[in-house]
C-alpha cells in the first residue's frame, strides 16, 4: 500500500506539532360532608379520604415519570440517550446522502456510534483498523460524499469508505504531517480536503493515498514572515487552531489558540491572511452565516455579527442572554432561522438572521456543555456536547 505524501513548496513549513405524559391526572376532589346522620356523614369521610390518598399516591409515583419527560423533551429538541462511557465528548457527527436516515457519530474515547433511523436511535460500531494498536482515539471529524465517507482523528488516523460505511478502510499517513488532523470535507469522487491544527490544508483526488498542499506554508510560518504587519499578539502564537470552519465555496476561518486574532483562506490563496480581533475580548469561535458573513463568539458570552457578507473585520455586538457562560457555536438552519449553545445547556434562537436572541429555557436543565450545533439539512438538526449529551432537532 502506497505511503501517504506531503509536499511543501517551503521547507522550513514543516514544524513540529505543539414530556411530559398526555395522561391527565384526576383532581383532588373536596371532602364534602352532608348534614345528615353521624353514621353516614362518617361513612362519607373515611371514602372521600381514602379516595383523597389513593390519588394522591398515584400523583406521586407518576411525579419522577413526568419529571424525566420533562428533561428529555426541549422544547424544539429533545434529548437522545448513547449507548457510550460517561465522559464522552461528542465531536461530529455526518449522514449518508443517498441514505438520510443512516448516519455516523463521533467522539472521544474511540467513540464512533451509527444510526440507522435517522437519529432516534444510536449503536456502538466497531473498526478493527482503529483497533490494532494500543491507542485511545479521538475521533474529530467526518464526512460524506454520496457513497464515500472520511473520518480523521488524533492520534493521526485517517479512515476511508466507499460503501457508505459498511466497511472502512484505513489509510496510511506521513510522519511529516504538520500537526494533528481537525477538519476533513468530502469534496468529489475519490477526493477530500483535510486541515490540521496548525494550517496546513491538502488534497487528494485518489482515495488519499497521494495529497497535495493547498497552502504553501504553516500559520507558525506565515506570522514568523508576517509578525511586523501589525498583527497584535502573533508574537504569542502557539502554532495551532482553537477553531477552524468551512464555508460551502470552500472559504476558512480558524481562531488562533489564545483567541487574540483570527485567520481567513480562500481557494487559491497560497498563505492564511490573519486578522486584528475587533473586539476587546478574546475570540471563542467564528463560523459562517447562512447568507455568507460571519459571526464571531467571544469569551463571556458575547456574539458579534459581521457588517455584510464575506470576509471583514467590521462586526458588531448583538445582545443574548447568556447568563455570563460562554457560547461555543452558531448553527444555521435556514437563512433567517439558527440556534446558538454553550455552557450549561445554553440554546438560543434567532428567527431574523441573528439580530435578536431568545433563551431556550428548557434546556437549562441540562447538566452539560454543548459544544456543537449541526444542521444537515433544514429538518434534520443535532447539538453535541459533553458526558454523551446529543439533543435532536424536532421542528
């Protein structure tokens, strides 16, 4: 089997890497007591009080029922239990478009869960080309072209299908591989696109046997040329990604390790162009909006929308009640419609493109971070988070 290979037009690019139930419960009827004779009005009574606490029982043995209802049903979501260890992180998740309902679910701890009912239910799926070494994988990213299917993960594991994951194939990787594996996009027949912590980007058009850089140097080697242009902070640069997303054309954003600025490529670009942070706080995440701007999360909660569509520094502050916990990712569903999670079970709704939010109260009572919020297609959406916490969309 042919050895992965990587080329760099420079050398010194190559670094090392750093509910509730419907049933209705009877009322609790008054104990009504007629003003007739003492025997019968005693009879009436020891009834009525019998009936009061055979009732009563009936609520309160029903009441944990209702409460656990109550938490699985979120409003618009609702929470789908994982056959998985407490303390998975889910991380991706990806469906088979010539098949909608069949699906794969990835994570940490080797996690890869498969459905085959669109999502109500999950099943632990085994790959025994991940399985031959000693290695705890975490699973990052995946994704699916027609039939064919990628998925990467750290330690560097590369895995590849063409039967829409009855099989999986294990692909040999370069040593030389600058940095860990975070992103891969099915793009065509045979071809992917694949993006590691530390900026480098390749593609294949062969079943990844054979890449091809997209850029011709890391992010560490672009600021090393670059660290007098006035970019604040890149002298602190750790030489990885905190974030990295793709728009549909094929355009980055990826977030510098310390959230002091930020990095955009576009196809055809031989170097990632980093960006002065707007705003006073240090950046959580950014992504793409589903009319081709951006939004942008701050520590502390902040949300900031940029000024038009593509690629800008101009953004401004839109209002969210976050309660003081941090929002850790945007999911557009429609153009207008998209919801926004984070710590301790944040959700939060715009049906106006993102200009004004609405807390999603009953998600509150999820004990979790949610991490991710993925929609694939305008009626089929997920949120991941920790400890095996996925919610599905219901509509």
């Amino acid at each position: 089997m042919a050895t992965l290979q990587f080329t760099f037009t420079d050398s010194t690019s190559l670094f090392r890497p750093s509910l509730p139930s419907s049933r209705t419960f009877p009322r609790n009827r008054s104990l009504v007591v007629k003003a007739s004779s003492s025997s019968s009005s005693s009879d009436d009574i020891s009834r009525s009080r019998r009936r009061f606490l055979a009732e009563t029982t009936a609520i309160s043995v029903s009441l944990p029922h209702l409460a656990a209802r109550a938490e699985d049903t979120l409003s618009e979501w609702e929470r789908v239990y994982l056959p998985i260890d407490p303390g998975v992180v889910l991380l991706d998740i990806s469906f088979v478009p010539d098949d909608p309902n069949h699906g794969f679910l990835l994570g940490t701890r080797q996690t890869i869960l498969e459905t085959k009912d669109g999502g109500n239910t999950w099943a632990p799926r085994s790959i025994p080309s991940a399985e031959d070494e000693d290695f705890n994988y975490r699973f990052n990213s995946i994704s699916f072209k027609g039939r064919e299917g990628w998925i990467v993960g750290k330690p560097a594991i590369l895995l590849y299908t063409a039967d829409a994951g009855d099989s999986w194939e294990r692909i040999p990787l370069s040593a030389e591989l600058p940095g860990d594996m975070v992103y891969i996009k099915a793009t065509g027949e045979k071809s992917a696109e694949m993006v590691t912590d530390e900026g480098a980007i390749y593609v294949t058009a062969n079943r990844g046997y054979n890449w091809r850089a997209a850029v011709q140097e890391t992010v560490s080697a672009t600021l090393n040329r670059t660290v007098s242009s006035g970019i604040s902070g890149a002298s602190y640069y750790t030489g990885t990604f905190n974030t990295v997303n793709r728009s549909p054309e094929g355009k980055y954003v990826a977030v510098s390790s310390r959230g002091n600025f930020y990095l955009t490529w576009e196809p055809g670009q031989p170097y990632w162009q980093p960006h002065n942070r707007a705003v006073a706080r240090r950046i959580q995440n950014m992504g793409w909006r589903a009319d081709g701007g951006l939004w942008l999360l701050v520590r502390g909660g902040g949300l900031y929308l940029s000024k038009g569509t593509g690629l800008t520094e101009e953004f401004e502050e839109v209002p969210v009640q976050s309660r003081g916990f941090g929002i850790l990712d945007v999911g557009y569903r429609s153009t207008e419609e998209a919801w926004a999670a984070g710590g301790s079970g944040i959700l939060l709704r715009t049906t106006n493109g993102g200009k004004s939010w609405i807390r999603d109260k009953a998600a509150d009572n999820i004990a979790a971070n949610l991490y991710s919020v993925k929609f694939i297609d305008d009626k089929k959406g997920f949120v991941l988070g920790n400890d095996g916490v996925l919610l599905r969309y219901l509509g």
